[in-house]
C-alpha cells in the first residue's frame, strides 16, 4: 500500500469517529461481514450481496437500499451556518473604513452636544450620519448576501446537471443512472474511460485496466482480473477489486458494488472536517487591484486637500478635525464602488445559467472570461461537426458491391446492388452471401446494443459505429445467423491498435471457436493471409491487397468511415489448442488481450462497410462566424484523411483542395519549430493518436493561442485538461473526459461552442459596461468632492464667514448613490442584450487588461463631466456662487446648503442614470436600441423612486442631508444631468469619425 493511504488515514481521528459511527456505514458492514470480497469468489459475494450478476438488482430493491444505505458520496464538511455567512460581509477594508467613519461621526455628534448652549436650539437629536451609515452597511450585507446566495444556487444547479453518472444493470437491463445512486449489490458495468463509482468485486473482466494513482500512488494502471485471492493482499494488489475514484483506461468489466460512499477505501480515509477555499477569479482580483489603486489615489488626495487646508486655513477646533477626517472618509467612500463584487458574482452567475440553458454547461464562474478569448477551436469530427448517426450505406465485398437503404438507427431498409443489377442473379446472390458474412463479423465484434423502449423508439447503448453495424446487419438479416454464437473472449480496441477482435463459439458446431474481427482496413489487412470469394477461401494476393485498399481511397474520398471485417475459424472448440496461444502450469489460457499476436493472425478478409455520419447542416453557419470572429476551427479526427478532408471542406474548414496532416506525418517533424509552423497552417488532422491531440494543443499555445479543445474518449483527456478551454461532449462523452473538461456540451454540437464564445464575449463586454458605469459615477463623486472642497469659497459652498471644511455631499449622500442608486442599473447592464457586433472583432488577449487605457479615457471624462454639472447645479442655489447671487438672509445661510447639497446630490443621481443609457457601447450611439434592455429601464424606474424617496419623506430628509425640491429645480437637475449624455454622444461621434478615416 501506497504511503500516502497511511498518511492520510490519520488525517482526522475526527472524521474517522465519525465515519465508523455512521448508520448507512455500519448498515453496509454488516452485508458481508467479516468476510473480504477479495478473498471470496465472486458467486459467494453475489449471494450475500442478494444479487443476480446477469440481472442486477429491481427499481424497487435499489430504492430500497438506497433508503438504508444512503447515497454513494462522501460526506462534506458541514455547510457555513448562514449567520456567519451574512457576517462574512463585513469583513471588508471598505466596511471598515465605513466603521471607523460612524465612530468618527458618533464622536462629532457627542462633542457637538456636549458644547451645546442649554436651552438652545440646534443640533441633532441623533447621530443621523453614523445610523444612516451602519444602517446602509446592513442593507449592503443583506443584498451582498442575497446575491452570494443565489450565485451559489446557480452553480450548484449547474453541478446537478453535470452529475456523473455509471452504467448499471438493473431488472437485466444496462442503464445510466447517477452515481450518487448507486447502490451495495448493484452491478456496475465498466468501459474505457469510466471512472469507477463505487467499490466493487470483479464478475467478468476482459483487458480491463484500471488507473489507481489518485488511490495508491501507482502510476501504470493495473491490470484486473475477476479471480479470487489466494491471501490478502495490499490495496494496490487487489486485482479482482475495483475502487471508487479511479478509472478504467482499457477494456470492460462488470463488478458487484460491495461499498458506497463513506463505506469505499475512498471514504475510510476522507477528512469530512476539510474545506476547500473558494479561489477569487482572474476578474475578482483585477477588480481588487483596481479598487487598490482607486484607495490608493483617494488618499493621495485626501491627505492633498487636508495638508492643503491646514495651511492654507488651518484646524481652529476639534470640529474643524472631525470635518476633515469625515471629508477623507467621503472622498473614500466616492472612489470604491461597494457593490461591485457582489454584482461582478451575480452577473457570471446569470451568464452561465444562460449557457446551461443554450446547452452549455460551464463548471466554473471564472471560464466564462476566458470563453470570449478563444482563438483556436479544436475540434473532433464524428457527433461534434456530424450528427452521429452513423449509417451504414455501403459493403464492398470481394465479388461486388451493395447499398444499404434506411437511415439512422431503426433496422428498416434493404440491400441493393450499387451497379444496379438485379437482386435475382446467381451474382447478386454471391455478393448477398459475402454481406451477410461482412456484417455477421460486424455484429458479433461489437459492444454496442440496439434495443427498442416500450413507446417503440429505437435506444443505442455505445459506440454509434458499432451500433450502426448491428443495424444494418438486421436489415440484411445476419442477426439470425449471430444468435448462435456465444462470446468467450474478448481483444479490445484501442486507439493504437485501432481494431478489435472477439472469440466466439458456435453452439450449432461442438462449440468450436471462431475469431471475428472489425477495424481500420489498412490496419485489419495487413493481418490477413486469405480472403473469402464466394463460399470459398483463398489466398489474399497482393493485386487483392491494392484493389481493396484502392476502395478504401474511394469510399474515403466519398465521406465514407470505412471498416474491414474479418475471421478465422480456430477449429478447436478450446483455446489452449490454438498454436501460440499461451497457458499456465494449470494449463489455462492466460489473459486473452495478451495472445492478440497468436490470436489476430491469419485472417480471412470477408469486406470492408462504408459509414456515413452527416455533418450538422447548422455547423457551416457557425464555422462561417467563428471565422469572422478572428477563431480558427481544427478538425482532429481518428477518420481516414480523405474522410476527414471531405467533411472539412464541406463545412468551410478548409478550401475544396485542401489537405489533412496525418498522426505518422506529425512524427516525423522533428523539434517544435516544426511542428510550430505545420500547425500554423494545417486546420485537419487524421488517423492521431492521444498524444498527437496533446501536441496539436500544445504547440498551438506556445504560438500564443487560447485553445479550445473538444473531446469525448478518456484519450481525450489529457488534451482537454491541457487547453485552455477544454470542452467534453455531454451524451457521448467519459466521464474521465468530463471530470478533466471546463465546459460540457449537452448536445455534443459544435455550434453550441461557438454560442457560447458569443455569449462569452457579451457577458464580458456587458462586466465592461456596468464597469464604465461605476467606475466612472465614482470617479464623478471623487471629483465633486475634490473640486467642491477646493474651490468651495469660488462657488459659494462656503460662506466667507464660515471656518473649517464644508463638503459639497455628505458621506451618507455617497452611500446611497453607490449602494442603492447604482447597484440596480449595474445589475440590468450585467444583463444587457448584445449591443455591439461582439463576433466582429479579433479574440481578445488574456493578457489584455479589463479596463483599458481608451475605458480609463470615458471614465475619466465622463468623471469630469460629472463633477461639472453637479457644482454648477449647487452653485445655482447658493449665494455668492459663480452663476447665481442668492441672498443668504432669506433663508438662511444653512438652509440654503441643505437645498443646494440636495440639487447636488440629485443632479449626480440623474447625470448617473444618463451614464447608465450611455455606457452601453464605447462607440455605437446610446440611442442605437435604446429600449432593447427592459430590465435596465427598470432599474432606471427603481432608482428614481429610491431618490423621491430619500427627497420627500420627512424622516429621510433628517438622515440624508435633504430637502423637498420645486418644479423648477427638478427641470434644472434633469438639464443638467442630461450634459452627461450629450457630452458622451459627442464623444463617440468624433470616436467613430476617427475610426472610419
């Protein structure tokens, strides 16, 4: 055993207390005992167990048990109780920034009333300023947490339609089901690229290997056999068990689940009281470093204007103090846009259930950024760009050729001789013989199942090619002919040996043996000495030899997938008989898989099928618009060449002459600069091996390239894992294939990839409008307050007789616009409807940075313009300002600021809520689709509520520094609000202007 098992076991004397106290596990302990399933044979654990190997458990048992036993997963760590969940939002620089400001304002308030004249009026009965701020500080958090809340139920709906699932055998029939209800007595059916859900003892097994590394450190997979132990062996030599977490990489099996969840080795060494962090997101931490810099140059200004007071007017009080520690606090709390984080979480969240729902399903938040920057697609042929319906529509056998009729997969259809001769000749009879022959080596050397549901439809259980040879074998009736042969051994197919063979016995004949074989034709010829013409068989000539491989080039170059189909009658009705077969001292046959030399050899060429799989008729459109999008699609196929090149050109991929680079061709390029330019310029590539897929991704990274990579094979996995966006097919795809993918296709449909890059790219360009939008009603707040301070005696913010700082908007004023006012239209634009061509541009680098040097230019002039028309409207109502000479005894001098400060403050809501209309586009006119965002003009709506409301309660106006407006004022606010508009139009007027010329 692997030192890490020990290691890990003692992790958590904690969780180990735990797990051994548990029911579900204790329940399942006591199904075999003390009894080692290693160590019993495999009928004995069935019959403690209570199960039928060849039928599997009832519905009604598997419920059953999965009410006593529980579900198969591994218990988490106890879920973050939601107090500390809402407390969390507090911990904050901001927040407590917001803190230190309400003691500081709570003080003020004390001073104030401690100094107070008795008897006289003045002053607050309440420290307004500090309740307003914790107040506004507590609706953050609720909102904050809210909108935490529903991003975790997003994600978390996203994992339940990525659930993993495991093929089981219930009521006698293979079945997927969730992994999590898997049950102790199911039997699990096992393939290349599962990965193992439960513990289990072996049934049967054929070339299975199994990768246990994530368990017992061992790198090479282990081979796995069903025969029972002599003595009890380490974890890692249990060769007859297969174990939770691991995955198969070769050949198939069936094993009767003897532990779920808590009960597997995977569980006995689990630490329950483990968590993992969530890490921040590419985005989230450039938002934090935008906020740092915003901090950094508030204070920079901050301490500017104080110095620059203190000089200049000096502190004559410990009020004239606390008014310029509250005025560094404004000047913070105008710079950080508080909410961003929690809209920044919402808007990805929302993105990615728009994904899901277009049958997209990203994993994680943070892939949605790099969606929008994919350059390069790579992408597999056969149910990606095709429809994977594989039809067999031809058979070449030695004495003619036929035409298969019928499509897709229902057994309906006939055979017609393609040079259109008759069916009642002494020829066209031969040629039946041989097809019937082709596809009864088709059919039996086959893992694939056809069966009918109880509405009529046709249901295929694997590999669509294999699939579609049982289909047509129907057609033709060579599945009558298959009933009397029973599998006894099994040499599967790999992707490097690209063929498989089967070892059969005929019941009709003493049993005798028979090997049937299916695979590549070149590969399946060079393995036969003779070739079946008729009822006869003779030798295979080498003009046989190029004739046959000649109607491979045919069909290749016609779209065809072709398949030879050969056999080898053995003779013998025992295996140990076959000349280089090898045995044991016992005298039995060692592992069938490693006798493929003795066994695949001699073989008698029967014909060879053509298969077709249509591409998708929507793949060109989108092939056509990843190319205007500045993407790149590569096929990466296992098909022959010309195959791989027919479908390429018909769908755009490469011009009609184009060419295919094959896996032996990669070879030979010698160093990476060579590989580097052929990938370059070739966009197909065929007949590739596993790690020819690696080095296709790999190399076209090193060229600067983000990659997307598809994939549905556990082959497949190491490419998917290494690109940057690695893509598994949802129905036909491994689980090992989607463990290792960022992104899942529920459809297994390429245009769903390039969807997704489009809405990629709007999600990301709509995370660009809301951050022009906040960024730039910020930059406005902290240059009202700036420019209201310093130049407050100009425009008569403050009276010449008045001493110390007066702010032109209070820090409770700020609060609300950013919290409030500005959470709901940001929210709207994280949601916007695409506004610009986003599938009109080049990808964008992930290097490049979100808010770049030409966003900085709107936000900054946007900020200014802004701050402009705030002071003028503040100005307007004060006396002695630059625009209007109110007089001060009317009123009175405070009086006249609390109506001034609300001008200011609702002047600088409205000039918002114009940036919200123009901060949709960077270029196009606001008035482009003005009315396309329904939920912005709603926010919009709510915003304006919000601020009637804060100007017209009674009790509002106390908290927030307000006062009731006239008409007139309000004409005055919308006026000069509106110059935000108009000033950002005349900016991307001459924008555009400068980029037509």
């Amino acid at each position: 055993m692997d030192d890490r098992l020990t290691d890990q076991s003692t992790l958590s004397a904690t969780a180990t207390n735990e797990i051994a106290e548990s029911e579900e596990v204790r329940a399942q302990q006591a199904l075999l005992g003390d009894a080692d399933p290693s160590l019993t044979s495999a009928e004995d654990v069935a019959k403690a167990l209570n199960v039928d190997p060849k039928q599997g458990l009832s519905e009604e048992e598997a419920s059953r048990r999965l009410a006593k036993f529980g579900p198969n997963e591994l218990a988490s760590a106890p879920p973050v109780p939601k107090w500390k969940k809402f407390l969390a939002q507090f911990q904050d620089p901001l927040v407590y920034l917001l803190l230190a400001a309400t003691v500081i304002s709570v003080i003020a308030w004390f001073i104030e009333k401690a100094n107070a004249v008795p008897g006289a009026e003045g002053g607050e009965a309440l420290p307004f300023d500090a309740l307003v701020i914790v107040l506004i500080l507590i609706v953050n958090a609720v909102l904050g947490y809210i909108q935490e809340a529903k991003a975790e139920a997003a994600v978390e709906a996203l994992a339940q339609m990525t659930a993993p699932q495991t093929s089981v055998m219930r009521g006698g029939k293979v079945q997927r089901i969730n992994t999590v209800d898997v049950v102790p007595g199911d039997i699990i059916v096992l393939a290349e690229g599962d990965s193992v859900s439960a513990d289990g003892r072996l049934v049967n097994a054929a070339s299975l290997r199994i990768a246990e590394a994530s368990l017992t450190g061992e790198s090479v997979p282990v081979g796995k056999k069903p025969d029972t132990l002599a003595a009890a062996k380490a974890l890692g030599d249990r060769a007859n068990m297969v174990f939770n977490g691991t995955s198969v990489t070769q050949g198939t099996g069936r094993a009767i689940v003897t532990g779920t969840g808590m009960n597997t080795q995977v569980g006995k060494i689990a630490d329950m009281l483990s968590a993992t962090e969530d890490e921040k997101t590419p985005l989230q931490k450039e938002m934090d470093y935008v906020s740092k810099i915003l901090g950094i140059a508030v204070c920079i200004i901050a301490v500017v204007v104080l110095v620059a007071l203190a000089v200049l007017e000096g502190f004559h009080d410990i009020h004239d103090v606390i008014d310029s520690l509250l005025l560094a606090v404004s000047l913070a709390v105008a710079a950080v846009p508080e909410g961003l984080a929690a809209i920044l979480t919402v808007v990805l969240a929302l993105g990615v259930q728009r994904m899901a729902a277009h049958n997209a399903i990203v994993k994680k938040l943070h892939s949605v950024e790099t969606l929008g920057s994919a350059s390069v697609i790579c992408s597999d042929k056969t149910g990606t760009l095709t429809r994977n319906e594989m039809t067999v529509e031809r058979v070449v056998t030695p004495s003619g050729e036929v035409q298969i009729t019928g499509t897709g997969y229902s057994p309906e259809g006939r055979m017609v001789m393609a040079d259109g001769s008759g069916s009642d000749s002494e020829q066209a009879r031969v040629v039946a013989d041989e097809v019937v022959a082709t596809l009864l080596a088709g059919t039996l050397a086959n893992d694939g199942e056809l069966r009918q549901d109880a509405n009529g439809r046709w249901e295929t259980v694997g590999d669509p090619t294999e699939v579609s040879l049982i289909v047509a074998a129907r057609k033709v009736k060579a599945d009558h002919k298959a009933k009397r042969f029973t599998r006894v051994g099994e040499i599967p197919f790999t992707s490097e040996r690209k063929r498989m063979s089967i070892i059969a016995k005929d019941d009709t004949d003493s049993g005798k043996l028979t090997v049937f074989a299916k695979g590549a034709p070149d590969v399946l010829l060079s393995y036969c000495s003779r070739i079946r013409v008729g009822s006869q068989v003779r030798k295979l000539t080498e003009g046989d030899r190029q004739s046959i491989l000649a109607t491979v080039e045919r069909l290749s170059s016609e779209a065809y997938r072709t398949l030879g189909e050969a056999c080898r009658p053995l003779e013998t009705s025992s295996l140990a008989d076959v000349p280089g077969v090898t045995v044991n001292a016992a005298g039995q046959v060692a592992d069938i898989a490693d006798q493929a030399d003795a066994i695949e050899t001699d073989l008698i060429w029967n014909g060879m099928v053509g298969i077709i799989d249509p591409p998708r008729t929507e793949v060109r459109d989108s092939v056509a618009e990843a190319h205007r999008a500045g993407i790149r699609t590569v096929m990466i196929t296992g098909d022959h060449p010309l195959t791989a090149a027919r479908i390429a050109s018909d769908l755009g991929i490469i011009a009609k002459d184009g060419k295919a680079l094959t896996g032996d061709q990669l070879d030979q390029l010698g160093s990476e600069a060579e590989l580097d330019k052929a990938t370059a310029d070739v966009s197909v590539y065929a007949r590739v091996a596993p790690e020819h897929k690696l080095k296709i991704v790999e190399s076209l990274q090193r060229q600067g390239n983000i990659v997307a990579m598809t994939g549905d094979g556990v082959n497949d996995a190491p490419a998917v894992k290494s690109a940057d966006i690695g893509v598994a097919m949802g129905i036909t795809g491994t689980e090992v294939t989607k463990q290792s993918a960022k992104m899942i296709l529920a459809d297994d449909n390429f245009s769903t990839i390039v969807a997704a890059v489009r809405e990629g790219r709007v999600i990301f360009d709509n995370i660009r409008k809301f951050l022009r939008y906040l960024l730039s009603s910020n930059v406005g707040e902290v240059f009202t307050v700036f420019l209201g301070v310093v130049l407050a005696g100009f425009l008569g913010i403050r009276q010449p007789e008045t001493v110390g700082v007066t702010v032109p908007l209070l820090a409770t004023q700020l609060l609300w616009i950013n919290l409030l006012t500005d959470a709901a239209p940001a929210l709207a634009m994280g949601v916007d409807p695409q506004t610009d061509d986003v599938m009109g541009r080049k990808p964008r680098r992930v290097t490049d940075r979100v808010i770049d040097a030409s966003m900085w230019g709107d936000i900054v002039y946007i900020g200014i313009i802004m701050a402009i028309v705030t002071l003028i409207g503040m100005d307007m109502h004060l006396s002695g300002g630059l625009f209007t000479d109110r007089s001060v005894e009317a009123v009175g001098h405070e009086a006249q600021m609390v109506e001034a400060r609300t001008m200011g403050f609702t002047i600088l809501v409205f000039a918002q809520l114009f940036n919200a209309l123009a901060s949709r586009s960077h270029l196009q006119s606001a008035f482009v689709g003005l009315f396309s965002n329904k939920w912005l003009w709603g926010a919009i709506g709510l915003s304006i509520v919000l601020q009637l409301v804060v100007i017209y309660v009674p009790f509002l106006n106390s908290a927030f520094g307000t006062t009731p407006l006239s008409a007139l004022a309000w004409l005055e606010c919308i006026g000069l609000a509106a110059i935000v508009l108009v000033a950002s139009e005349l900016r991307k007027a001459v924008l555009r202007a400068m980029a037509r010329k």
